[in-house]
C-alpha cells in the first residue's frame, strides 16, 4: 500500500533520483511519467523509493508499472531461444567467459553503486567478484565437461537386448520457455549471474526481477552485459521493480528460480501455473543455519579459534544479511560463556558500523530500513521467546559516517552485531526465528547426539559447519545432520587458513536446501545447467542412438575403409571411422620380457604354479598394460599427422585373461569429436575392443587423442 509520506516524497525524489529502467525486447524501457502535483504542470516518474543505506538519500526510483512482461516472455521464447540455440555448449561456455572478463574491467562502477546499498568493499567484493567469478567457472566448466554440441548424454548406454541390437540413453536437452529469476536483495550481481550462467550455458534465456531495494546496481551490472555486445539476442532481459503476476503468463515449457523468504515462496508455489500447469520453480529460502562445535574443541585448540572467527565473519559479512549466515550456534553446554566471550572480544576488536566509505569501516548498515525493522522485530521475538543478550547490545549504535565522524546512525538503517543465548536450547523461537542480519543465538548440547537433533531442527538448512578434529565426532555428526542439509563445512585445523568459509557457496558445490531451506539446489558444477534441461529417456537402435547424442556405440554402422582414420583431421573424420587390426599371438617370451623390463614380476605373470592357483587365472597370464601396449602397435598409424598426441584412457576394463599362445586383436572407432573453439585441434574419443582368436571381448576402453582441425 502507498502511503501519503511516501506519495509526495515521489514526486519530491523524481526531481533528482532517476527511474532504474528494464531491458526488455532488446531495448531499454521506462515507465511513462505520470503528472506531479507538486511539481505543477511537469510531469514526473513515478516509482518505489530507494535510499542510500547508510544516509536515507533518495537515489533511485523502481517500477515497471505498464511493461508488457508477455511480449517479453514470448520474445525470450523466440528470439532469446534462436539466438542461443545457434550456439554449441562450448560457444556459450566462450561468451561468458569474455562477459566475465568483460565485466572484470568494469567492476569499479558496480562498486561506486555496491556502497549506496552498504556494503563494504568486502561484502562488495563477494557480491561482484563472486559473481564474476561463476561466470568465469560455468565458462571453463563448460568447455571442460560438456560436449561441444546441443544435447548432454548421461551416463552409460543401457543394453536392452540380448544381441544388442535395441538399446537405450538418457539424453538432456534445453527447454523450450525461459528461465524467469526472481532475486532477493542481498546479492544483486551474484544472486543474478548464479542464475544467469547455467541458464544460459544450457541455452535458455533468462528474464530477471531484482529485489527491488538494490535493483539499481543489478541493472547497472545488466548494461555493462548488455554493452558488452556479446549477450546473443533475447538471451537476457531485465525486470526492475515489483513484477506481480507473472506466474500467470508461463506454462511447462518455464523455469522460474526463486530467492527470498518462505512466504513468498509459499505463494508462488500455490500458483495453479505450479500446481496444475507445471511451470517448475526452485526456492531457496531463509535458512537457519547452524554452527556445531565439536566436543574436543576446548578454548585455545585451532578448532575453537576456527570457529569463533567464522562465527563473527558470517555475523558480520554484508551485515549478517546472507542466507548462509551462521543464525544457531550450537555449543557444549559447559562452553557456553566461552564462546559468548571470545566472540564478542573478536568483535570488539575487528568490526567498526558505519557508512562503508567511511575509512576503517568493516561493517556497513541493513540494506533499508524495512530490514533494519525486520530485524528488531525478529530480536524482539527471540528475546520474547527466552533469548538473553549473551554479547553486544540493543541500543541505538553510534556509526562512523561517511566524514569520519561518530554519532547516531540519522537515517541510516544501522543494526549492531547481537550474540543472543537460550537456557532451553529446544526453545521453539531459535529454530524458527531468522534474524537476518548481524544477529546470531546460542545454544548448549549435552551429547553428540543431541547436537545432532538440535542442528536438525532448524527443519533443513543451506549450510552446517562442524568445528572438530576428532573424527569419530565429525562423523556421528555429519551421518546425522547430512539429509537435512545441502552443504557441510568440516572446519579443523588443517583448513582454518584455506576454508572457503561456512557462508560462501561456491559454483563448482550444490547450494539449496531441503526443507525450510526451499528445497530447492543450484550451483554444483554442471548440475545447475541440467536445472534448465529436461531428461529423456531414449529407446531405440544403436544407429538412432549414435544419430541422436552424437556418440557412437557397439552396433552402430562404423566403417573401415583404406585410409587409416588416424590420417583424418577433424575436418574428414566421421563418427563410425574405424580400424579393425590384425591378430598378434602373445607369447610366453613377451610375458616374460614384459615382466623384466617393466619390473611388474606379480606373480600372475612370472609364477606358473602359484598364478593357477588364483581363482580368476589359468596359468601365467598376460599383463593387461602388455596387452594395451601391443594394442596401440596394432592400431597406431606412426607417420606425422594429423593425430597430435594421446592424452589418456578412460574407463577401461579387463574382461577376460590372456594366456601363451592366444593372440589379440583391437577394433578402434571414432566415438566422439569435440572441436575446440579456441584452438587448431579437438578431442577425438575412439571406443577401442580387444577380442582373442575365439571373439571373446579381452579389454574395452575409451582412448582419447587430440587431433588437428585441418
Ligand atoms: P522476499 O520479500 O521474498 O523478496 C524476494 C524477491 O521476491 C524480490 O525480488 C521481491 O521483489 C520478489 N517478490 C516478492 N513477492 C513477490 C510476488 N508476489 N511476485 C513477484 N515477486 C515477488 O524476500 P526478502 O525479504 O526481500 O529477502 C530476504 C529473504 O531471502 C531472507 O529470508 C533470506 O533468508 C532469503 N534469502 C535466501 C537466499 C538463499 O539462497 N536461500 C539468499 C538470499 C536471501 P520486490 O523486492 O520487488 O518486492
């Protein structure tokens, strides 16, 4: 609701601040001016007002009051869909790795804006650089674990025949909407790109809805992609301001990712487009993590002191606005006022409130003062439901402002950090209550066990850290509190120094939770492009299969003609190229001289008696790696050419042993081509079977050389 303040402080703030506008269909769009009263007969934009956190400055206005968000959706669906569908895996996984770069010479900007929200430059830095960083890890991932092609194919073949002629495959491939993103406020570069980058490596276009108290630097972060140039047409498109009712134009064919409260999430999931249409939405959710420290960690082991600082970085880090935070402390009952005391000292010399461009500051304000009284309410309710302050204070800070000063925060939306304690951990309000901002509570447990059941209460959760060197402990604990959790950091020692920390999701790990956690998962490498894909199960012959997923296998046409394939470049090789080697009889002498030269004398090899008394062996056998060696001399093509190098084999297996006397030979089939984009040459995967004088498969493996384009 609108109210009367507010009303004329729009029309007030339209004379300075500026409308965030949207990137919709290609273009950049604001909505229409509307009269002002107050300012006669000019007219004036209208919009929610944005403050600068730290002063109460007017600095921006959001609204997409009169878009047309279903020509937007319908353009992602065409235009964003061709435009990407034109591109490979690896040719979008080169996008963002440019966009990325690009970005990176252009941060300073996103900072300038990152410090009206009140983040410090480190808070910044995990908001920017972080999301800077996923682009770069979906960039190199994807050239690294995808293929160069449209289609993912997971896992093995499945054999549904007897004589293997009807087989089947999962195979991935990109839905046909768009991926609709909807971001809290607390990350809006990171919040964005982490969406945007799986979206689009999988080929799906993205429209994006920031929360609308820091839509202005996630449009600012939009321009410098969109200026870029390299964002393929429709592939991104940007909503600011508060987008009610979009559930209603999508269908099957749409994703929608969404961050922020349970609430909002709850309505979103009632939509008859959720429950009835199948529009798949995935929510990460508040969370109320917790932070176990481990029976043997005592005050002055590593352990302890570990998990005092992680305690007061996650309180303090974007002002505890995360939804990783550590909101649950859950300690010895008997090391209670420890811990209360170590942590507020740690506070007490590290964090300095005030305005982040204020020189020593370490910790900036809420990001509105919506938030700020969120967040006293949520204290409120948490002492109301037996909470005490264990460390800190309730009253009104005195912050450093932007000239040094120190004084009462004004109009800034200032909380200090707050360490509560709960006599009765099972105290409802602490494993229900999420504070967010710098504001974490304490409870005791008396066994391994009960911190286990304390920890789970959290009902499920982004994030857990164990503080324990003692690996009985960790791992009662990590067994019992796993399948309520999406991460857990197993803080010792060892890894004080180089932990990424409790509160840093990282692209190449899962982040999501069950439960109050949303239930929902992203990140975690290539998982979060499969998010945007739908799974097939495909059935049919070897030939369709190899058409279908662009890899050959066993009973699909191949052809042997008389050029060898190894004297193909890329540009003449052809899945199905194969080579189909003479036989070359194994002889005692060669197991013998194998066995010398190479120092491997296991008794298999070397001792006639003893081997047949093996239950797998004959007699003296072949060595496997003798007979892979003799393998690549039945295959190989020795003349300089267009095969460069060998780099390694994969899943290679022994099937049946090889005696004196018998001889092998090996079938080598192109399986796989994977140009690269940024090089003269590819990957060529070859399926390679080696048979005996009977036809008995003896060993498969895949054999993987790059070979040059031309
Ligand atoms: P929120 O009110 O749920 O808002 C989140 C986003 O949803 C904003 O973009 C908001 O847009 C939008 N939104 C809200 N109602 C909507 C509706 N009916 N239709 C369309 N969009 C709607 O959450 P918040 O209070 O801003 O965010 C803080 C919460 O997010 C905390 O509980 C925190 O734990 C959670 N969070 C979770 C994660 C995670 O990864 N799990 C990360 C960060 C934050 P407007 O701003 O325009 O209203």
């Amino acid at each position: 609701m609108t109210t009367q303040t507010e009303t004329s402080y729009r029309a007030d703030a339209a004379a300075t601040a500026r409308i965030v506008p949207s990137f919709v269909q290609g273009a950049w769009w604001s909505p229409s001016p509307s009269p002002s009263p107050s300012i006669g007969a000019a007219v004036a934009a209208t919009g929610v007002p944005v403050r600068d956190a730290s002063t109460g400055e007017v600095v921006a206005l959001v609204s997409c009051e009169g878009l047309d968000l279903g020509a937007a959706i319908d353009y992602a669906r065409s235009v964003g869909q061709r435009s990407l569908g034109d591109l490979t895996f690896h040719q979008r996984a080169l996008v963002l790795k440019t966009l990325a770069g690009y970005l990176n010479s252009v941060k300073d900007g996103l900072y300038e804006l990152s410090d009206q929200t009140g983040a410090t430059r480190r808070d910044s830095m995990i908001d920017i650089d972080g999301g800077i960083g996923v682009l770069f890890t979906y960039g190199s991932k994807g050239r690294r674990e995808l293929p160069n092609s449209t289609v993912y194919v997971d896992g093995a073949p499945e054999n549904l025949a007897r004589d293997g002629s009807f087989g089947g495959q999962h195979v991935y491939t990109r839905v046909p909407g768009v991926a609709f993103q909807v971001n809290a406020f607390n990350f809006p570069v990171w919040g964005m790109l982490e969406k945007f980058a799986p979206a689009f490596l999988a080929g799906v276009p993205s429209i994006v809805k920031p929360a609308t108290p820091t839509a202005f630097v996630a449009e600012a972060c939009v321009r410098a992609m969109v200026d870029s140039g390299l964002l393929p047409e429709g592939s991104l498109q940007l909503v600011s301001g508060s987008v009610r009712g979009f559930l209603d134009h999508l269908d099957v064919r749409d994703k929608v990712g969404f961050t922020g409260s349970a609430s909002t999430a709850r309505s979103f999931s009632a939509h008859p487009n959720v429950l009835e249409v199948g529009v798949d939405l995935t929510c990460e959710t508040d969370s109320l993590n917790a932070a176990i420290l481990g029976p043997d960690a005592e005050p002055g082991t590593p352990e302890f002191d570990a998990y005092v600082a992680s305690v007061v970085t996650e309180m303090t880090a974007k002002a505890g606005q995360k939804c990783t935070s550590i909101r649950r402390l859950i300690v010895p009952r008997e090391r209670m006022d420890a811990v209360a005391d170590a942590v507020g000292a740690r506070i007490e010399k590290r964090v300095v409130l005030g305005d982040p461009r204020a020189e020593g500051v370490t910790m900036g304000p809420l990001a509105s003062l919506d938030q700020r009284d969120e967040v006293q309410k949520s204290i409120n309710a948490l002492l109301a439901g037996g909470g005490h302050v264990a460390w800190g204070s309730l009253d009104a800070p005195l912050v450093t402002h932007a000239d040094g000063t120190v004084g009462p925060a004004a109009d800034g939306a200032f909380v200090s950090p707050v360490l509560l304690a709960f006599d009765d951990s099972d105290a409802g309000a602490v494993h229900e209550i999420e504070a967010f901002g710098p504001v974490a509570s304490m409870i005791g447990y008396d066994s391994v066990t009960d911190a286990v059941r304390l920890a789970n209460r959290g009902g499920g959760s982004l994030v857990a850290t164990i503080a324990s060197a003692d690996p009985a402990a960790v791992a009662t604990l990590f067994a019992g509190i796993a399948p309520f959790h999406g991460r857990v950091l197993v803080l010792d020692g060892s890894v004080a120094r180089t932990s990424t920390g409790h509160g840093s999701p990282v692209p190449h790990l899962v982040h999501g939770g069950p439960g109050r956690a949303g239930g929902g998962e992203e990140l975690g490498g290539i998982r979060s492009v499969l998010h945007y894909m739908q799974r097939t199960a495909v059935q049919g012959s070897p030939a369709v299969l190899t058409a279908l997923t662009g890899q050959w296998r066993a009973g699909a046409p191949s052809r042997v003609d008389a050029e060898h394939p190894f004297r193909k470049s890329l540009a003449r090789l052809r899945i199905g190229d194969a080579i189909a080697s003479e036989a070359r009889e194994i002889t005692l002498d060669d197991i013998g001289h194998f066995a010398e030269f190479t120092g491997d004398t296991f008794y298999a090899h070397t001792d006639e008696e003893a081997a047949a008394a093996n239950p797998f062996f004959p007699g003296r056998v072949a060595h496997g790696y003798l007979l892979l060696s003799f393998a690549a001399g039945l295959f190989v093509d020795p003349a300089p050419g267009p095969v460069l190098a060998n780099y390694g084999l994969e899943n290679l297996r022994f099937v049946t042993p090889v005696s004196p006397g018998d001889s092998v030979r090996v079938t080598l089939t192109a399986k796989q081509i994977t140009p690269r984009e940024t090089d003269e040459y590819g990957e060529v995967r070859w399926d390679a079977v080696l048979q005996n004088q009977r036809d008995e498969v003896v060993a498969t493996y895949d054999v993987l050389t790059l070979v040059a384009k031309e």
